[in-house]
C-alpha cells in the first residue's frame, strides 16, 4: 500500500509503478491485485459517491486514466472488471475475483487493480477540493500508514 500510494503521489508513471509492484506479486495470486481494490474502494468513499452523487462509468478509464489505453479487448474487459469490481466492494458486494480470474489467461489481476486505484484517485481529487497526493494521504491514514509527505 505504502509503495503505490506514495508512487501515485509522486507522479510516477502507470509503467514505474508496475515495476515497483510486479516483485512483490506471487505467480497465481491474487496479491497485490485484491489489496490494491480495496484501496480503490476506499477512493471511491473519498469521491463522495452515493446513489445521489454517483461517478459515470461510461469512459471512465479513458477520462480518468487515457495515458493507458487498453490495447486489445481483453484487456478492455479486465480493465473494466477491475473497475468495476473496486465499485463492488465499495459497496459491500464480493465481486467473485477468483471466480473471474481462473479463466484470464494471464496472471495480471494486480496490473489492472492498479489501473482502478489511480483512476478511483483521479476521480476523488476530481470530485474534492483536494489534489492527488492529499487524496493519497488520506487513504494511507485510513490505513495507519504515513507517507511520510506533507499534507
């Protein structure tokens, strides 16, 4: 958490984070990818979204993360479901991810969590008076982390 909450802060690329997480990602895991849902659960809280202040989904990704298109539609689904899925649990529904992931062909569900939580950070700094990092702050405090950034 410390690692990509502190990377996103900074600014650093989708690409850079992903060699800073892919170490830590065991082959036919789910870890770092359910962590990083949940972080993105928790974004989507700080974005203020209700069923009366909803956030569109429709191009989301494209809006909110359009230096990472997805290339191929695989890889448009698996964006979307983690995506999506990070709306699941925010909500309080499991979203199925091993039930999901068994028929990916890749092991890459971290990859994609990864794209959710920038872009639930995104929306979030949107959606408030704050910026990127504060938002970041703000999840790592809700986890008992400290970025060891000003606020």
């Amino acid at each position: 958490m410390r690692i990509t909450l502190s990377g996103i802060a900074a600014g650093l690329s989708i690409g850079e984070l992903k060699g800073e997480l892919e170490p830590l990602h065991p082959a036919n895991d789910t870890f770092p990818g359910e962590v990083l849902l949940d972080l993105a659960a928790d974004a989507i809280e700080e974005a203020g979204a209700s069923r009366e202040a909803p956030i569109a989904f429709e191009g989301i990704r494209e809006r909110y993360l359009p230096e990472c298109g997805a290339h191929t539609k695989e890889q448009h689904y698996k964006t979307e479901f983690a995506i999506r899925a990070a709306a699941m649990i925010c909500a309080g529904v499991d979203p199925g991810l091993l039930d999901e992931i068994v028929w990916w062909r890749i092991d890459d569900l971290w990859m994609w969590s990864l794209d959710a939580l920038v872009v639930y950070v995104r929306v979030a700094a949107d959606r408030t008076a704050l910026d990127v990092a504060e938002i970041c702050e703000c999840l790592a405090r809700r986890r008992g982390l400290d970025l060891g950034t000003p606020n």
